[in-house]
C-alpha cells in the first residue's frame, strides 16, 4: 500500500512525494497541471530524493515545455488554427528531430550509456558488436542478437537515467533471449528484480517525448 502523499520544495522546485514497496525512486509529471510526482521506497532518506529532484531539474523543465507547447497548440486548434495536416505522421516526426536536437541528443547519450555498459556488460554476461543511436517513433531501443547491434533512442536523453538504464539492460538480455518470453523474463528479474516497474514508468512517459 501506498503511503499518502506529500509535498516538498528544494531549490525552488516543488515535488509530491509517494512512498512505495519499490526497490527504486521515479520520476513523472502530472498531464493535468505540470506537478513533479516521485514514488520513492519506504526508508529512502530525504536528502536522498531531494537530490534526485535536483538532478533531474533540466528533465523536469524540458518536459514541462513540452506539455505547455502541446496545450497552446490544442488551444489554437480549438480557435481554428490547425496545423498542416497534409504532412503524414513521418514527415512531422522528421521535423521535431532536427539536426541540431539530434546531435545534442547524441552526445548525452555517448556520454552516459558507456558508464552503463560497463557495469552491465559483465553482469549479463554479453556485450553488443555496436550500438547506435536514432530517432525513432515507436519504440526505446532494438536489437539484432544475430549481429549484436543495438539501437537506442534519442528520446531516452530525455529520460531519467534509471529508465535508461533498464532499456539498455533490456536490450542486452535480448543478446540471450531474442523474445520476451519466459527465459528473457526471468532474466531481466535475476538482473533488475524492479524491471517491471521501470519499464510501466517509462512508458508512461512517452506521451511527453
């Protein structure tokens, strides 16, 4: 059972907090008004999440952008300003990932997933031939376990690294197991016993990418 919420404000940045039986902190942002909601573990000290807000500030502005563009866009749709709808759904995705924000996303990832990769590699017990990184519409990450190639998301540099993290494990596992059966389940437990709950809080926020 979850503990009742409360509220906290550090550094100027006002957060909802929710105790959980979690193993791991997490992040969102509430659609209806722009709130910071963290479900933290029951003992997590309060420094500790205070940190993890503070951290997590860029991310937290950048998603709150986001959703104030789509609701003034809404709004101008509602006075009849419509967007260009003769554009299909590829060529609009093409014109968010600009040249510009797709090397700014690139070079995050370039810095942070290698540190990962390193902890995680002997701990899987597999390692990719290559891994790169694409804007992509569908989903987080890929893999050939075949050639060993992984293909991550630039929309994960707009995520906390926890959930970053998970999509890179993911995605090793599937180095062993090609589907997301049983054996690759029970792997992903074995490795991330929280993988489950890390996996509903990043698609939650998919909406915001």
């Amino acid at each position: 059972m979850a503990s009742a919420p409360t509220e906290r404000t550090v550094d100027g940045i006002t957060y909802i907090i929710t105790r959980k039986h979690i193993k791991s902190m997490y992040l969102r942002i509430r659609p209806s008004d722009g709130a910071v909601m963290v479900s933290a573990p029951y003992g997590m000290p309060q420094p500790t999440m205070d940190t993890f807000v503070t951290t997590h500030r860029a991310w937290i502005d950048s998603t709150r952008e986001k959703m104030i563009r789509r609701r003034e866009s809404r709004e101008l749709d509602s006075l009849g300003h419509h967007t260009d709808t003769n554009l299909s759904p590829r060529e609009l995705f093409k014109l968010k990932w600009t040249p510009e924000r797709t090397a700014q996303a690139t070079a995050y990832l370039e810095a942070r997933i290698p540190p990962l990769l390193a902890i995680w590699t002997p701990r899987v017990g597999r390692a990719p031939t290559h891994i790169t990184y694409r804007a992509m519409s569908s989903r987080w990450g890929s893999c050939t376990p075949a050639t060993g190639r992984i293909r991550l998301s630039l929309e994960l540099a707009d995520v906390p690294e926890p959930l970053m993290e998970y999509v890179l494990v993911h995605e090793l596992v599937h180095l062993w197991e090609p589907g997301h059966g049983a054996g690759f389940q029970r792997r992903m437990t074995q490795l991330m016993p929280d993988w489950k709950q890390r996996r509903h809080a990043l698609n939650a926020l998919w909406i915001y990418s």
